[in-house]
C-alpha cells in the first residue's frame, strides 16, 4: 500500500571493523558477541526500532 512508511537501516553494531565497507548510518564497534547483544538491545528500546542479525558479528537497527 502507498500508506506504509518506509524501512531504513538505522544503525549497525558489528565486532569485525574490518567488514566495514563504507556508511550513511551509525556504526557501532563492540570488542564480543556479548557487548554486541547488549548494544544492539539497547539501541533498539532507545531508537523504537528494531534488531536483526545479519550474522554472528553484525546487527543492524531497522526503524518500520
């Protein structure tokens, strides 16, 4: 429908920097897996969005 809001990628938290190929949003570098769920999850309470994971080392925050 022509109603709908766009989707945009937000964000991205991610433990491998090497991975990173460019931007346009907000990047986030966590040192584990574990900090990485825990930023991810805090992001998406503080932004209203929410958290996918694209791999082990990678989440993104997606506002719908």
């Amino acid at each position: 429908m022509d109603n709908e809001l766009p989707t945009n990628i937000i964000a991205v938290i991610t433990t491998k920097q090497e991975n990173l190929k460019g931007g346009g949003v907000p990047v986030f570098i966590s040192k584990d897996k574990d900090e990485l769920q825990q930023t991810s999850s805090r992001l998406e309470k503080i932004l209203d969005a929410s958290a996918h994971e694209i791999d082990q080392n990678t989440m993104i925050i997606v506002a719908h």
